[in-house]
C-alpha cells in the first residue's frame, strides 16, 4: 500500500454561486486537495464550527473581498445599497473583517483574500486583518494553488504590481497608528475607558451606567478625549483609537469562539457577519452548492 496523500482541506466563501461552484469543482480534483464551499459569512462559520468538532479542521480559507458588500446587478457586481438591519438581523461585513475574524478565532487557519482587482490600500488591510495573501480572480489555477501551498508554509503572497504601493500603504500605517498611539498615551486612565466604551458603540448614558458616573461627568471625559485626540467627533476619535490599537470594551461575557453569526470582540469594529446570502448553503467535498 502506498503512503497516504496528506490532503489540504480549503473553504471557499464568497457569494457570487457560478464562482464559488466553479473554483470548489477546479480545487477538488486535485488529488491532495478537499474542498468545501460556502456562500455567506455564517455558512462559513458553521463550516468552521462544525469541523473542528470533528477535530479535522481547515487549512485555508479563500475569501471573496466583496464579500457581502456587492450585490448582483445586470450580471454584473455593482455596488448596492444596504438597508439598516431589522431587529435580530446583523449588519453587513466584508470579506476583510471576516478575514480579522477568522485570523482572531483561529490563528492557525491561513486566509487568502480573491479580489476582482488590484487594490494596494485594500490589500494592505487585509495583511494588516491577518491574510496570508491577495489573489485575482482571474488567476489562474496553477498561480491559485501555488499561493494555496505557499501560505501553509508561512508564505506571504501578493500579486507583484501590488508590492510597491501595498508597501507604500504600510508605511503609511505604521506612521499614523504610531501618532495615535503617542495622542491616545495623553490619555488618563478614566478618558481611556470611556474612548473604549466610544469604541464600543455606547453612547453617553450607557457609557454613565456602565462606569457608575453622572451623564454630565461623561460628557466632561468625552469632551477631553476628544480635545487631547484632537479630533472632533466620536467617529474621528474611534477611527484613531483603532489605528492605535485601542479595541471595545467588552459588552458581555466572551462565549464559544466563532459561534452564531457575530465575529469575536476583537475583530474590527462592530463587525456581525451579514444574512445568509445563499440561505447558508454549504457542501463538502464537492463543487456544488445545495
């Protein structure tokens, strides 16, 4: 008998069906490589979930950028409005955040973005969110799957017209997150807490109840944090906490990793993976969503 082929388990996530059904079919036939598709960010997630109870986890994830952010147009994705959610429904979320998700919950899943295009600012938050490279779409399978084994062995891939401006992009991070974190340094620890609490999505009287301080004392520490960060907004001044690494507090006791469909605490703010696009239709093995 001959040696067992050591097989690369791959979920592909994206909502485009035709594609999705299409790569999975491409990946499964080769020889060392079992496929799985999903169709929506919770889909994914159950997938995840439901492997690792089975104790065979999944190595790589493919994840479509525009993951729940597009919606199909005239056979075409375009852009398209996103209605507020009702009550009980999550908010959209981009493949990118489901990438800071993943890579949170399950550091050693390796996440390789698909993009439509090359973007050296979006590929940069995606390696900054903790993927392993950016791919096109319309690469071809041999680059795919290159890319697939590379990642598994700590490799980092990006398209070569993309290095020069994703480099360009880092650098210009990095010297923003460290004049953040040099303004939100200013900070007492009292102002720090309620810049977590903003960064939390709380507004001023959760904010009192929680800290067992007055609205008009809230309003005092708001008001500073916001002069000695410089800005003059709440959303200013939660977009510059999170370039300095400053996350929510916590709202509620940390459960189950990666369960239900919200991405953990420490993902990108307020990000809840959106309804299933494909009613969360899942298949293993296979090319072909239910």
């Amino acid at each position: 008998m001959g040696v067992p082929v050591a097989r690369i388990r791959v979920l592909v996530v994206d909502d485009h069906r035709i594609f999705a059904e299409s790569l999975a079919a491409a990946l499964a036939a080769e020889p060392d490589v079992e496929v799985s598709a999903a169709g929506s960010g919770p889909a994914a997630l159950r997938c995840l979930e439901r492997a690792a109870a089975e104790g065979r986890g999944y190595d790589v994830m493919l994840i479509d950028a525009e993951l729940g952010a597009l919606a199909a147009v005239g056979g075409r994705r375009a852009p398209a409005p996103v209605p507020a959610p009702r009550a009980g429904e999550t908010a959209p979320v981009d493949g990118i955040s489901l990438v800071a998700g993943v890579h949170s919950a399950r550091p050693s899943v390796r996440t390789v973005v698909l993009a439509e295009k090359d973007d050296p600012h979006r590929a940069a938050l995606a390696l900054q969110a903790g993927a392993s490279g950016w791919v096109a779409k319309d690469c071809s399978l041999q680059r795919l799957l290159t890319v697939v084994r590379g990642v598994l062995r700590d490799e980092t891939h990006l398209p070569p017209a993309l290095l020069t401006g994703v480099l360009r992009e880092l650098t210009a991070a990095r010297r923003h997150r460290t004049e953040s974190e040099r303004l939100v340094e200013s900070l007492t620890p009292r102002e720090r807490e309620v810049l977590r609490c903003m960064v939390a999505g709380l507004g001023r009287k959760a904010v009192a109840e929680r800290l067992f301080l007055s609205p008009h004392t809230v309003r005092t520490h708001m008001q500073n944090v916001l002069g000695k960060l410089g800005v003059h907004s709440t959303l200013a001044a939660v977009a510059l906490a999170r370039r300095a690494g400053i996350g929510p507090v916590d709202l509620e006791p940390a459960g189950p990793a990666l369960t239900g469909n919200a991405l953990p605490g420490n993902a990108l703010p307020g990000n809840v993976l959106p309804g299933n696009v494909l009613s969360g239709n899942v298949v293993e093995r296979g090319g072909q969503l239910a």
